[in-house]
C-alpha cells in the first residue's frame, strides 16, 4: 500500500456473498481473514480492509479500539437471506471466547429488513428449563417446542446475547451488526460442545421493537452490562462490477442510528461513535444523535479480556 500520507475518504466495499443450506449470506463488511473486505473506489480501491487496518490503525477506528480488537476491525455487518429453516445456535461470550477459541465473543443485533407474512424467528426459552430436558429435546427434535416463536414485521429489531439459543426461520432478509466473530455454534452438530454456555433460563426482553414505536431513554435501563465502545467508519456497500447505488450511505446511516438506540433500550450502557474518515484522521459526525450528552453520560467501556490478548 502506498502514500500513507494521502487523505482519506468515505470508502465503499465489495460484498461477498456465500450460499448456505438454509439461504444466502452477504458480507457487507468483515475482516474474518477467510473473508476480507476489499474496497471498490478510490486510491484504496482494491486492498482490503486487514491492509488498511495494518497501515492506517488510528486513522480508521482510534487507539481506544486497538485497545480491545488489536489489528481487527471491530464490526462485522451481514445480510442473511433465508429460504429455509437455520438450525438453532448460540453466541459465545467474550470471555469463554478468549479461554478456549482465542477468539471473540458474539452479541448480535438483527434488524429485519423484509418479512414475508407468515416468517418466524426463534429467540430465547419460553420457560425455565433443566439442563437433562433441553439436551433430550435437541436429539428428539423437539427443542422448537420450547423457544419463543415471534413473526417479526420490516423494522423490528433483535439483540441477541451470548447464551441465547436462537434461529431464523424461512422468508426473511435480516441485516446483522456484531463483533467481528463468527464463533456461532450449531446446536445440532455441536451440542456437547456449546453445552455449558446454553442459558436455561426463560427469555425476558421487550416485545419486537420498530423504529416507529421506540425511542431510547435519556436514562439508562438500572440493569447494565458492559460492552466496548465502537467506532465506525462511514462506510457503504455495493456488489462486485456495479456502480455505489444512491442513497447507500444513509441507508446505512439508519441502521447504525437505531443500532445505538436498540442496544440501550436492551439496557447496555455503550458509547457509540459515528467517523468520517477524511484530512489527518477519523471526526466525530454529531449530525445523526446527541453527542454532547452520550459522551458526558458514558464513560469508556472495557470488555473481560485484557488488552494484550486483544489482537489475534
């Protein structure tokens, strides 16, 4: 890569997509090292995002971000397009992440974009269950009889913590945000392996949230959990050979905007950061939300693991 010293600019990335037996997964942006973003436009076009992570560390996603992810861009952001059923799965948390996979942990957020009118998606136990119970139901085949079955509308949107058994189910287009890991477990295959990080307990949330209907409080949920804070890059998306639609930026911009409001209303207590990559470095964008008051109210957050196993 050349001429470190050059501006950058609102950069776009190719999408790669993948074919899976329940549909079609499309990476918006990933640095998974298997799958590696590659920017579409500019000077830049061309190298992927791990390049512009190694040369470009602090002007792409700040100190503060090394901090926990290392070299590794921070966020991960998927289309999955669902023809059938996805088996049930779960998240690792962080801290079982790093022990046994040197890896990431996963909390998700599902914001779906298209629904057909009889879609469904699985999120959480509907009761208390014993641990004997829900392991004879996986093998039985009978585990759908005990989640939480919603028919999710376009705009509602799903927090999924680690622990939570979830799936979706055919007819759906879904947008996933999350850490940059893909350390998911298919409870069909790998039941023994993901045993012990199953939560048992029956789900609690708020019913499926739209845009239209929730807004995020100034005061935090009491019931908080730590999660690191992000930065983001204005970025946007296109498919291979095509020109950048119009109006992909703020399209984008909309997610991320409800993205932050979500994870708070879910009681996270995060610090949300908005860049454009432009002169010497990433701004702060205050245009889409309250930065003044964000930065004031939330201090820096950490995750469990420590710093110097942050880079893998």
């Amino acid at each position: 890569m050349e001429e470190t010293s050059k501006k950058l600019y609102p950069m776009r990335f190719v999408e790669k997509e993948a074919e899976m037996p329940w549909g079609q997964v499309c990476y918006q942006i990933a640095d998974l090292g298997a799958i590696d973003s590659m920017v579409y436009d500019g000077w830049l076009g061309g190298n992927n995002l791990s390049e512009l992570m190694g040369t470009f560390l602090e002007r792409v996603v700040g100190d503060d971000a090394f901090e926990f992810y290392g070299l590794q861009f921070p966020i991960l952001v998927k289309v999955m397009k669902t023809s059938g059923r996805q088996p049930l799965q779960i998240n690792a948390a962080d801290d079982v992440a790093e022990e046994r996979y040197d890896s990431f942990g996963k909390t998700s957020f599902w914001y779906v974009k298209e629904a057909s009118e009889d879609a469904s998606l699985f999120l959480g136990l509907n009761r208390d269950v014993e641990a004997g119970e829900f392991y004879r139901r996986c093998k039985e085949g009978t585990a759908w009889e005990i989640l939480n079955e919603i028919h999710p509308k376009a705009g509602d949107c799903f927090v999924i913590k680690p622990g939570t058994v979830h799936a979706a189910g055919p007819g759906l287009t879904i947008v996933e945000i999350s850490e940059c890991s893909e350390l998911s477990f298919n409870l069909e295959t790998e039941l023994e392996e993901a045993f012990d990080l199953i939560d048992f307990h029956r789900f609690v949330s708020p019913a499926a949230l739209t845009p239209r209907s929730t807004s995020a409080s100034r005061t935090p949920p009491p019931t908080t959990s730590a999660v690191p804070p992000l930065t983001w890059p204005r970025v946007a998306t296109v498919a291979e050979g095509t020109p950048p639609p119009d109006g992909c930026v703020s399209a984008l911009f909309e997610v991320q905007t409800f993205y932050e409001k979500m994870f708070l209303a879910q009681g996270y207590k995060i610090t949300y950061l908005e860049f454009i990559i432009d002169h010497e470095g990433p701004y702060k964008h205050p245009s889409d939300f309250d930065s003044d008051y964000w930065r004031s109210i939330e201090g820096p957050r950490r995750f469990s693991h420590s710093p110097s196993s942050s880079q893998r």
